[in-house]
C-alpha cells in the first residue's frame, strides 16, 4: 500500500495571499506556467516547486510560512 506523503502545513502562505489579495493563477501567469496545479501542490504543501516558492519569497511572504529547502533559504 502505497503511503501519502506527508504535507508541510503551508496556512500562513495561505492567510497572506489572501491579505495581499493573490490567486493562484496571478502567480501561474506572473511564471508563465499553463496550468496552476503546481501552485496550487505548492502552497497546500503537497510539492516543493522551486519556481514558485522563490516567487512568493521574493514577492514578500514571510519565509517561516514557506518552509523552503535548505539550500533555497537566504541564509546559505
């Protein structure tokens, strides 16, 4: 039986979208990407897409609500 894997609790980027007024497809346009399935997996916490956890970061969401792979934080 395969396991799910387990989702990274992503609400904040949520909760500040939602103050800042951004879709899911404002970000999938401002990338350029056809659909907004990976956005979406990203925020829900379901995928780690580089592309779209750099957007949010370098468009001002608070990067403790991103929790971002090591080797993306700033820090390194």
């Amino acid at each position: 039986m395969k396991q799910k894997k387990k989702r990274k609790d992503r609400r904040g980027v949520k909760a500040w979208m939602a103050m800042q007024e951004i879709r899911p497809v404002d970000i999938q346009r401002a990338l350029g990407h056809k659909h907004h399935s990976p956005v979406v997996e990203t925020i829900l916490g379901e995928i780690d897409n580089r592309e779209v956890l750099a957007w949010l970061r370098d468009n001002g969401c608070p990067v403790k609500y991103l929790h971002l792979p090591k080797d993306m934080s700033k820090d390194n």
